[in-house]
C-alpha cells in the first residue's frame, strides 16, 4: 500500500522551477552556475565542482584526467572506453561500468533502477560541469553508498548564436571530432551536438569506436514555467583485451589476454563489447507562487547490449521507465533567518532480458541461459533547510527506500512465472551544519546513513545464476571538515576526515574460468582524510608578461580495511581493501603569457593497490605527467584555437585499471606508454 501511495504521489501534478538562491540549495533540476568561493564557503558536504574552464584544460577526448583531479574519487580505464568509478573504496563492485554511484544527466537520472550506468556511453567534450558528493549523504538522491555525480550535459553560452567544431589526433589511431551548435533566443535554447571517436588502442584487442548525437531544449513557455527536453543516442563499441599476470605484463605489456590449455584468448574469442543507447527526459517546473515551486520529471532508456566474452557471448536488452518530482517550498526569507523545504520522490523500473550463447569466435552458438529480470526502486524523500544569520546553516533530510527485482528463468527451466525478492524498505537519514566561524573560514560537520541494494548485473552476473542471496549493503557515515580563503580569493584550502562503517559489503570473485559472481564480505571499516589547495599566484591580468599563474593540488589518504569478512573458512578481515591506493595525490599548475599562449600541466601519483582479498598481491605504486599547451586567435567573431598535448610523459609501466580477484591472478591491464594528441577547434 504504501509502495502504490508514493507511486501516485510521483504521478501527481504539472510542474516547476525557478533558479535556487545559491548552489548549497540546489537539486537535480537545477542549473549548477559557477560558485563564488564565499557561497562555496557554506556548502554543507565535502563536494567538488568541475566547471567548464577546468574541463577545458583537459583532453577533449576524455574526462578521466579531470575527474582524477577531485579527492576521495578514482576514475580508471582498463582500455579505450572501458572506465570504472569509485568514490571512497566503491569500485569493489564494478569489474567494469559503474556500480554504487548515482549519476543524473541535467533533471534525470541516468543510473537505471538495476543500480548499473553506462558512462563511457557519453562523450563529455561539451558538457557544462560535474558536481561530485561523495558519500551516502545525498539521501534526496535515493539509495546508495558511494555517492553521486550531477553532470549538467548542456554547454551553455549567452551568445544568440554558437558553433563550434573540434578535430583531434594522436598516438595509438586516437581521432575525435565533436561539433556544438546553440541558438537562443527570447524564451528559448536549442542545442545539438555531434561526437565521433576512434581509437586502436595500445593493446592487441583494444580498439574502441563511438558515434554520439544528443540534442536538448529549455523553454519558458510562460513567466512562470519552464520545460527542459533531453534526448541522446550513443553507438558504441569497444574491444576488451582481458588481464595478464605479472610475467605476461612484465614482458610483453601490449598483449591480449593469452590462451590457455582449456580456454582461448580474447583474440581468438574476439572478446568486445557492443552497446547502443538511446536516452530521454522532458522536466516541467511551474513556479505556483513566489515560495513555492514544483517540478516533474518523466525520463527512459533503451540499452541493446552484446558482449562476447571468453567463455561465452551475453546479450542484454534493458528497457527503463521512470519519474522524478518534488516541491520546493519557502516558508520564511527574512534577513536572519531563512527556512525552506522539499519533499518529493522518484521511481523507476528497469526490464531486462539476458540471454548467453556460446561464443564461436564472436558468433553466438548454443545458447547457455536466458532469464528476464525486473528492477523496481523508488524512495520518497524531505529536507528541511535552516539558514541562521546568513552563518549557521542546518539540514536534516530523510528518505525512504523501496528495492525489488522480479526473475524468470526462460532456458533451460522454461519457468511459467516469476519469482520476487523484495528488500526490507530502508529509511536515510542524512543531518549536516555548516557555521561561518569568519568571513574566510568555516568548520561543517554531517552523519548519515547509506544503504545500496545489488544491482541486476551483481544478482545476475557472468556464471549466469540468479544469485538471490546477495544482500544490500549498510553502514553509517561521519565526517567533519573546514574551508579556508583569504579576503581576495587567491587561496582556497578545503579538508575533511571522515569514517564510514559499512557492513554486507559487496565484493566481486571469479571461478576458475574466469566467470564473475558477487558475495557479501561481512563488512569494512573506512576511515580517510581528504584535502585540496587552490591558489592563484597572479590572478588573470593583461597588465603583466605571465597573464595568470595557479597551482592546486589534492591529496586523499585511505586505511580501509575488511571487518568480519570469511569466505571458504578463509578469515580477510584486517586486509587492506582490495583496488584502493592508501594514498593519492594530484597537483597542476596552469600559466597564461601573452600572444593568448596557455601551459597546463598535472601530475598524479597512487601507492601500491592490493590486487586480491588476501592482501598477497599488489600493483606497484605509479607517477603520471601530462601536460597541454594552447593557442588561440580571434576574428572578430571566429576564435581559433590549435592544442598539443602528451599523456604518461614519464614513460610509466602501469595498468590503469585491475581486474581484481582474478582468475589465474591476470590482475593486470596495461596502460599506454607515453603517447601523444593535437587538434584545432573553431568557434562562431
């Protein structure tokens, strides 16, 4: 009853809103603007913003660098297209894709109801920015443990007309071109951009190929309402060369994944992964008074999904129907004190049809399995918000959680119905404070609760069983922290500790022949401090030869470790966990001299990463260099711009993403060498 009562609520109503008076206010549906540092001072959590000038310092072609930038976050990629997410020790759940993180695109979220986000589906050379929180302490998002990315997937401009087309090229077959065009007018803003990427690869079976088109529309169609419209289509496919053992990756790093006495190697087996999404939402908000707004939100995907693998050739097609709305209710806007208020909710189902062949070469042979599976999540959620004196700023949120997925087993049981697993409903509650002790420094402190059911790729993994036992994982999070500038803004230092306790963690094993399933490890103990620096040395200034010079830098430091965790009579716990660095490190430094010349230039440092469970195997600690150099001239209004850039300029052996728990200890994916990129980008 009380499932159908927040469906209802969910369907109710025509619509909302108006711009949030600052970002620490905001919700999915609204527009992340850049943030002064005084505003930035009061935000209530450990989050990070990546604004577009900072993306613009990276490689078009890839958001891995710049995301790498932000502490507590470890982007990796096994090969081209192949990325993992983790936020604060998440990644023990994702061989690969992104598992334990909630990603909204704009109004919707982009994560389906099975817990499962396609994000190397998106190409990210236009979009607008990416706000990070890290941690279980979004509970107005729903269910998770890991945290949360809002990427606003709109470039935005105040220019009536823009156009922009962008050619790059570099080492390994690398090529991308993506063109942006955008026109505003009174009351309205078309956007439509194009993307296409190549790349061969470094590896023997690492090729990858994507064709992107997205399109969206924001339209005030009265003076009090606003409809926003996304739609995306994403082809893309890219090869998966597999893991090598430390011998294999020691003496010939290119190299595929090699055959074995009983297996072959992904050449043979030409082992890749096909997917094509198409992605879409309409988001409505009807400002109803001066204090109260309301916003609806209708979204869905569809995924055909292939993936001959090793050991067999998977074939998924996903199909997603959701609803996202709040209010966002003002109840006092005085001088002194401020109180607002939201309450809304989200649902969405996911269905899946799964099917396994056997894998003849990249043909699908004789089938092994096919189940249909259903998702449902849906959570109603408040937040009550108290501004005190413009210095004081209170939150207490809360959210109510529902799980459940439904299965039927189509070959080789030919089951007439389906079976149900339901998940105990969860509350979250999250509270958190933020006082401005000065004018430039402020001390904030947060709890909360996290909580993340499997998803269907966990509960239905490669040894093609319908594992329900897996239970969701739990666990409490604290953290305090500080914010710290000087009157002028050149300065800017933000820090925190935090310990987070979570028990029926996830973690991914494999069989001998290297199929995947998921246990629960008992639990894990995770505390870590996390830090950043940005400070501007001279500020942009056409007075002076060297125009603009600033460094930042991050720091994040980890002891995370298993608790109570046996498998097999085998007792992990005390081990390090498994695919996180104790220590990471991230420093640049960004110079601009006359004749519109730009130098960007980033180094990123890991410890060692524990391999397995059992703490036996590591990878060895790496050192990253990569800088980028920039020119531009103007035409009244055409800007040219040409780039050059190189990745890896210390020539490290490393591998930017391990298989972990692996079969036959092939734990290690090989990264490229030094290697090269240039382009040129026009805009109108």
């Amino acid at each position: 009853m009380k499932k159908n009562l927040l469906f209802l609520l969910m369907f109710l109503s025509l619509c909302a809103s108006a711009q949030q008076d600052s970002i620490y206010y905001s919700l999915p549906a609204v527009e992340i603007k850049p943030v002064s540092q005084e505003a930035a001072l009061r935000l209530l959590s450990s989050e990070n913003i990546l604004e577009q000038q900072e993306l613009k310092k990276q490689a078009s072609y890839s958001i891995l660098s710049a995301l790498n930038t932000v502490p507590g976050l470890r982007m990796e990629e096994r090969s081209p297209g192949s990325y993992r997410l983790s936020l604060r020790g998440s990644l023990l759940r994702s061989p690969f894709g992104v598992r334990d993180v909630k990603i909204y695109l704009g109004d919707f979220p982009f994560t389906d109801a099975g817990g499962n986000t396609y994000l190397g589906s998106l190409d990210i050379s236009n979009l607008n920015s990416i706000r990070i929180l890290k941690g279980p302490e979004a509970s107005i998002f729903g269910a998770n443990t890991g945290g949360v990315l809002l990427i606003d997937p709109v470039y935005k401009t105040p220019d009536s007309l823009k156009l922009t087309a962008t050619l790059s090229g570099g080492s390994y077959g690398l090529f991308h071109e993506d063109v942006l065009f955008q026109i505003r007018e009174k009351n309205s803003v078309f956007t439509l951009n194009q993307a296409y990427q190549h790349s061969d690869g470094y590896r023997q079976n690492s090729a990858m190929q994507r064709h992107y088109v997205q399109t969206s529309e924001i339209w005030n169609y009265t003076s009090k309402t606003q409809l926003k419209v996304l739609l995306l289509f994403s082809d893309l496919y890219y090869q998966t060369p597999g893991g090598l053992t430390l011998k294999q990756f020691n003496e010939s790093p290119s190299d595929a994944r090699h055959a074995t006495a009983t297996l072959p190697g992904a050449v043979e087996q030409k082992a890749a992964i096909y997917n094509k999404t198409a992605f879409g939402g309409i988001s409505n908000t009807y400002n109803i008074t001066d204090h109260v707004r309301h916003v609806v939100s209708v979204f869905g995907s569809y995924t055909d999904f292939k993936n001959p693998f090793i050991t067999n050739y998977e074939q998924r097609r996903e199909a997603t129907l959701g609803v996202r709305t709040y209010f966002d209710i003002t109840f006092l806007n005085r001088e002194h004190f401020s109180l607002k208020w939201n309450i809304g909710g989200e649902a969405q189902q996911t269905n899946s049809d799964i099917s396994n062949f056997d894998n003849d070469a990249g043909v699908k042979a004789a089938m092994q399995a096919h189940d249909l599976l259903n998702a449902q999540q849906a959570f109603a959620f408040t937040r009550l918000l108290a501004d005190v004196d413009q210095r004081l700023l209170l939150e207490a949120s809360l959210s109510y959680n529902f799980f459940s997925y439904r299965y039927k087993n189509i070959f080789p049981a030919n089951e007439t119905s389906f079976g149900q697993r339901n998940f105990t409903p969860q509350l979250m509650p999250h509270f958190a404070a933020s006082y401005k002790i000065t004018n430039c420094f402020s001390w904030r402190a947060a709890a909360s609760a996290g909580y993340s059911a499997p998803t269907i790729a966990e509960v239905r993994s490669s040894d093609n069983i319908v594992n329900t036992n897996l239970q969701a994982e739990k666990g409490q999070n604290y953290e305090t922290g500080f914010r710290l500038r000087d009157k002028k803004d050149f300065i800017w230092i933000d820090a925190s500790v935090f310990y987070f306790n979570l028990k029926n963690a996830i973690v991914r094993r494999t069989d001998e022949n290297g199929n995947e399933y998921f246990v629960n490890a008992g639990g894990t103990s995770q505390p870590g401090l996390e830090a950043q620096m940005n400070l501007w040395i001279i500020k942009p200034n056409t007075d002076v030869f060297v125009r603009a010079l600033q460094i930042k830098g991050n720091i994040t430091y980890n002891q995370f470790t298993f608790s109570n965790y046996v498998v097999n009579n085998t007792d992990y716990s005390g081990n390090k966990l498994t695919g996180v660095p104790d220590y990471t490190s991230a420093e640049s430094i960004y110079l601009e001299i006359p004749g519109h010349i730009s130098m960007y230039a980033q180094y990123y440092y890991s410890s060692a990463i524990p391999l397995n469970d059992a703490g036996t195997e590591s990878a060895k600690e790496y050192h990253l260099l990569q800088i980028k150099t920039e020119w531009y001239i103007l035409f009244q209004r055409f800007k040219l711009s040409v780039f050059a850039g190189v990745d890896n300029l210390l020539d490290q052996k490393y591998s930017l993403g391990n298989d972990l728990n692996a079969a036959g200890n092939r734990y290690y994916n090989a990264a490229a060498p030094r290697n090269y990129y240039a382009g040129v980008k026009g805009e109108f």
